[in-house]
C-alpha cells in the first residue's frame, strides 16, 4: 500500500512564529487532504489539494503531486494551533475502492 | 446543517458487553466508513460502505461488525468488548469513493 511520511513529527514554536510541515507519500495518489485534530480528537479539515496552492487565512497547503510531497504552512502562530496535524492521501485500492491512508502526524505546540 | 454525528461520544464498559457505536449523517452522501486510532498515532479504515446494503473490511483487521439498511446511518458494532478494544473510533463520509471525507467527532471507548 502507500506510505505517507510526515516530519517534523513534534513541533515547538512561540507564538507569532512561522512554519512548514512536510508530508511524502511513495505512490500517485488520486488526492490528498490535510486535517487539523484538536484536544478532544475532533478531525477538523483543513485542505483538500490533489495538487497546487491553496490558501486559507493563515494556513496555506502546496502539493506537488509529480514529486510526491505536500507542505502545509503556518504563518503567525497562535496557541490555538496546537494540536495534531495529519496528512493523508486517498489511492485506488483496487476492484473499484478507493483507501485513504494518514501520515503518524506532526504534533504541534505553540506557546504564549 | 450538513453534518456527521456519533454517539455516545464517551463510554466506559466492562469487558464482555455488547456494544454499538452510532454514526448518521445528513451530507447527503452515499460512501461511508469506520476509523480506528489509538492515543498518539494515526487513523486506520477498518469497515467501509459504498451503500445500503454494501460492507468491506478495511486494512486494519477488526473484530467489530457494521450495517448499512439506510443511507444516512452506519453503526459499528462489538458483540463482546475487551480492553484491547480500548480506542478512538471515528466515522466518515464522501460523496463519491474518493473524494473528499469529512469526519464525525469520534467516540472514545474504555474497556474495563
């Protein structure tokens, strides 16, 4: 099946500050998303972008499907941001099934 | 409100019970699936329907089983509970096999 990878898989920042999370997967994908879950585990989407840019506020997603890879950036960090951030990729499973497989996640930690 | 529910969103239970998790939805769509996540790692599909009627395990070996008589309801079943049950268990939907899916609050399960 595909594998995703994700680093950093911990993530520290103080608050106003930047950041990049990379996800790899090692076969063509028909889609990818990426969620934000929260502290009561709640999967809250953030992007789905099967490739190109997105942006939303402050939060914007490129995937560069041909190389396998998507980056998630995060501008001026608030502690809100804290929490689990998944990338997962939909494939073709075969006889019609389409499966959607999750990185382990970047846990992400912003401090006042 | 286009929404995806699941309840109990908390149960402790005694090993031995009988248990179903419930999941509705009111996207109006027609794929559906079962999630299971451990504390700290990543998603894995363990059942999936296409539609009323239509059932697959997915890659994550279960031990619980599902229904699908009505479109909009998609509830998980274990007929006797263990503590290697002890899990997140979340409920999805998209509209075509896929697409985007988009994820029900969860429901954490304790089995004593």
């Amino acid at each position: 099946g595909i594998q995703v990878e994700q680093s950093p898989p911990d993530l520290i920042l103080q608050e106003g500050a930047n950041s990049t999370l990379r996800c790899n997967f090692s076969d063509s994908v028909n889609n990818l998303q990426w969620f934000h879950q929260n502290p009561w585990g709640q999967l809250i989407n953030l992007f789905y972008i099967p490739s190109g840019t997105k942006q939303n506020g402050r939060l914007s997603a490129t995937t560069v499907a041909t190389e396998r890879y998507s980056l998630l950036y995060i501008s001026s960090s608030q502690t809100t941001d804290s929490g689990v951030y998944f990338c997962a990729v939909n494939g073709y499973s075969g006889a019609g099934s389409y499966q959607l497989t999750f990185g382990k996640g970047t846990k992400l930690s912003v401090i006042p | 409100e286009a929404d995806i529910y699941q309840t109990p969103r908390y149960l402790v239970i005694g090993t031995g019970k009988k248990i179903t998790l419930e999941c509705s939805q009111t996207m109006g769509h027609d794929k559906m699936y079962w999630y299971q996540q451990d504390p700290g790692m990543e998603l894995h599909l363990i059942h999936y329907s296409y539609g009323v009627n239509s059932t697959e395990k997915g890659d994550l070996s279960s031990e619980s089983t599902v229904s699908r008589i009505r479109t909009e309801h998609f509830p998980l079943t274990l007929e006797s509970a263990r503590p290697s049950h002890t899990s997140q268990y979340l409920c999805a939907s998209s509209e075509y096999a896929g697409s985007e899916q988009f994820f029900g609050p969860g429901t954490r399960l304790t089995v004593l």
